[in-house]
C-alpha cells in the first residue's frame, strides 16, 4: 500500500514547523506497526466504557475505540482543529458509528465532562502539550475514580538523554519526564511498556507506553 501523508507546515515565531498528518489510506499499514490490537488489550478497555482520544487527528485511534466499547459505550474525539474534526465525522458516518462525540479543544483544555470517563488515550500527542500541567490536572478531574489514562510517544535516539525542551523541540519525549509528571498530577503508574516497537518502522524512534490511574 503507497503511504500517503497530509502535511500541515505552520510558521510559528520564525520557524517553520511540518507536522504529518494520516490519512486514512494509511490506517491500514499502521494498525500493523504500531500493533493497535496489543494497545486496546493493555489499555483494559471493555464493552460500555466511556473512552476519549485526546489528539484525535482524523480518527485512527476513535475508530478503534468505537468499535471496542460498541453501542452502549461512547467516545469523546478531541482536536483543536476543526476540519480534522470534521473528517473524523464523515469517517465515522461512513463507518455507521453513533457513538463518538467530538469536541473542539483549546490548547490546556480538552474540555471534557467531569467524572464519567474509564480511560482517557493520549497518543502521540502530549509532547504538544505546552500546558501539560493543567491539562493533566483535567483529564483527571474528567475520570472517574479508578479510571485510567494511557499515554504513547515515541523517544528518538537522537534525544535521548536531552532536556524535556530539547525532546518535545524533536517531537519526542522519553517516559521519564512522563512518569514524573503524572505523579505529580496525582496518578499512579499501574505499568509501563518500555518499547513497543518502532514508530513508522524506523528504528531510531522507540515507541513507550505509560497506563496510570486516578485513585482519588
């Protein structure tokens, strides 16, 4: 199957910044590389849950979700860009999937309903997160008790070892700095997977997981 990439190239403070955006033709290759079915068992989720995808580009990830927590279940789809949202819900129209819920987020708000999720899912998305801090703070606010968030990124080796600016300047982050950090929002880390395969396939870039939980 051709790869094919949407790229997005913004002019921030002098800099021009290229960001690859999937499309849905290439779903199908990453199911395999980034190994999607091992990330919904680690995840627990089940049948019923009330998921969300922060970071949810045109719905790779919502799809999946959807078709796990089925009819009775939901899931809140997050960007902060409009018409990534609005290509979420024309595949999820073609999908016939009634249960995903999309929501315009700000940049340190995911704005979320409070105490109702079971699992919130930020893939390849929280070495964005400029406000990470607060927006920690409301994903836990937005679980239940008992509920869990699971964050996935990829640490390049070029950066390992750098400072966090130097990673997420890379668009990279290494599970140290994570693990710190949600313990600090009041997480507990239930378990981590240190390498989960490569990003793309590339070998330099080692996809991470993290899965913690709000106890209280």
């Amino acid at each position: 199957m051709t790869k094919q990439i949407h790229t997005l190239c913004l002019f921030f403070l002098g800099i021009f910044i290229c960001q690859a955006q999937y499309s849905e033709e290439d779903w199908a290759e990453r199911d395999i590389w980034m190994n999607t079915s091992k990330l919904m068992e680690y995840s627990g989720i089940a049948s019923g849950n009330r998921v969300a995808d922060i970071g949810c580009h045109e719905g790779y990830l919502t799809m999946h979700l959807s078709q796990q927590v089925g009819e009775n279940g939901r899931v809140y789809a997050v960007d902060v860009r409009s018409d990534r949202l609005e290509t979420l819900r024309e595949n999820a129209a073609d999908r016939n999937r009634k249960n995903i819920i999309t929501i315009l987020g700000d940049y340190d708000d995911p704005k979320l309903p409070e105490d109702e999720l079971d699992i919130v899912f930020i893939f390849d998305t929280y070495h964005e997160m400029d406000a990470h801090e607060k927006m920690l703070r409301l994903v836990k606010k937005s679980l239940k008790v008992g509920g869990k968030i699971i964050l996935m990124e990829k640490l390049k080796d070029r950066v390992r070892g750098k400072s966090r600016a130097d990673q997420v300047y890379a668009h990279s982050l290494s599970p140290g700095y994570v693990r710190k950090e949600l313990q600090e929002a009041g997480f507990t880390i239930i378990s981590e997977i240190e390498d989960h395969g490569d990003w793309e396939r590339d070998s330099s870039k080692q996809m991470w997981l993290i899965l913690a939980e709000k106890r209280s």
